[in-house]
C-alpha cells in the first residue's frame, strides 16, 4: 500500500519525498492513562495478568517468579496487518537488575530470544468468566527491580511514520546522501518530527539508546532475523505509573514475519538499552 505524508516539507526534504513516503508503515500508538482500575483481562502495563484457571504461573528456570510487562488486549487495538486481531499477549520479564536480558554474550542475537528470563504469552481465545481466571495472586512477592512500577490502562490509535533514523535499514534505504543532511541540525529535526520512533508501540519503526539490536540478530547467512517490532515500551510516568529502563531507556520486542502470522511467539527477540 502507498501511504502519503500529509506535512509540507523543506526544499531538503522534499527532493526525497517519494523516497521516504516509501518507508511510511503504519504502526499503533500506545498511550498509557491516568487510571489504575484494570480488570483482569484488560489491557495493561504493569499490574496482575489475565490466566486462566489451572494454568501454570511462568517462572524462570530457578524458580523464580516473573513479572507482567504488559498484556495486550486485541479486541482493544485497531486492527494492524500481519498482527493478531484477537486475543491477548502477554510480555513477562524477570526481575533484577538486566530487566531478564541474557547478556552472557551480547554478540550472539540467540541469547536475547531465550525464553528462560522473560517469556511471551498468547492466549488465541481467552475466557472472560471471572470465575474461570486466576484472580488471588497473593504468592507473588512485590517486585525490587523491576521497569513499571504500578499499572494503569492503555489507550491505542492507529498512525503512519517513515523509517526512524536508529533504524538499522535507514541508510539502505534512504541513503548515505539523505543522511548527509542531518549534519544541519534543523533538517535532522524536521524529519524526526515526522518519523517519531520513541513512546510506546505496537509495529511501526523501533528507537534505541544505543544501536539497532537487529544488526547482530543474523542468521547462518548474515540475514536480519526477527525483522518486524512486535512491542516497544519507553519511560513514562503519571499518577498511576512510572516505567524506567535504567538510565532513560527503552526496550523492544522483535519477531519473524512469518512466524508473527503463524501466531508464534516462542522466538521473539528481546532487548533493553539505556545511556
């Protein structure tokens, strides 16, 4: 599909509007609300997760008990191509001072799709009868080291952005020209205000604080692996919650295509970085 930008543009940027127009995905915007009062299957970011009776809290492989991330509700959340369009994901991690990163050996992508200190949940069908959920967590210890403090609802909209500049594809396909401009600080300004990638989001163009994960997520034949973001979580904070990775960070989930359309979440790359 061809998706426009509706900005004027300066004389820089407009010599390269088809180019970028071309990048343009659309991706969900996720802001989160002033509101603590989630139900059980709700989407959330923080807080006590939707699970149905008889099934098994996710532990790590010591034992230890990690904590709900997020949980996206998709008959909350405007549909988006290729994304599931119901059910509900859930986003664990672990909690201590990696956030459950596996940085044994950052150089090798595999370590960071370990399901082993943070894991992902899918639940196609869930059942909606509180009385077939989950609902006394009293064995969870209240976590210590842990992003989101808090839980509060979330609010989604549905948006269009170009190619972020930490995008490990954005000299590829835009060029080492076009990147030749943001030696103007005004030009580099204008087009991040078309292309934010920073907030929270389902799809669309990742940021970081660092360098695009991606870039060492190969496969055997230096292919990119788990191309597409599936969610991104940055700081935030209001009356009902706080997110902080680290010093200022932000953190990312990525998966396969194909295996996003298979509705399989057993492979999806995790990271965090901060300044």
């Amino acid at each position: 599909m061809d998706y426009k930008l509706e900005v004027p543009l300066s004389p820089e940027l407009e010599k390269y509007r088809d180019r970028i127009e071309a990048t343009i995905k659309p991706y969900i915007e996720i802001q989160t609300q002033n509101n603590d009062d989630v139900n059980w299957w709700q989407s959330k970011f923080g807080g006590l997760p939707y699970l149905p009776k008889g099934f098994e809290y996710p532990k790590t492989p010591d034992g230890k008990y990690l904590f709900l991330l997020a949980q996206l509700n998709f008959d909350e959340i405007p549909p988006l191509d290729g994304f599931p369009d119901r059910g509900i994901l859930q986003f664990y991690i672990a909690d201590d001072d990696l956030y459950g990163l596996n940085l044994d050996n950052s150089a090798n992508a595999d370590n960071h799709t370990i399901e082993d200190q943070f894991k992902i949940i899918y639940f196609p069908q869930p059942d909606f009868k509180v009385e077939n959920m989950i609902t006394n967590y009293d064995f969870l210890p209240k976590p210590e080291a842990f992003p989101v403090d808090g839980c509060c609802s979330l609010q989604f909209t549905k948006k269009y952005a170009p190619i972020s500049t930490s995008d490990y594809q954005f000299t590829e396909l835009l060029g080492e020209e076009f990147k030749e401009l943001f030696t103007n600080p005004e030009i580099e300004d204008e087009y991040l205000q078309i292309s934010p990638s920073f907030g929270h989001k389902i799809g669309g163009y990742p940021d970081f604080t660092q360098a695009d994960v991606r870039e060492y997520a190969t496969n055997g034949e230096g292919e990119i692996m788990r191309k597409i973001l599936l969610f991104q979580m940055d700081i935030d904070s209001n009356d009902t919650v706080n997110i902080m990775w680290g010093d200022t960070g932000i953190g990312n989930f990525f998966i396969d295509e194909t295996a996003l359309r298979k509705l399989d979440f057993s492979k999806v790359l995790y990271n965090w970085d901060c300044y």
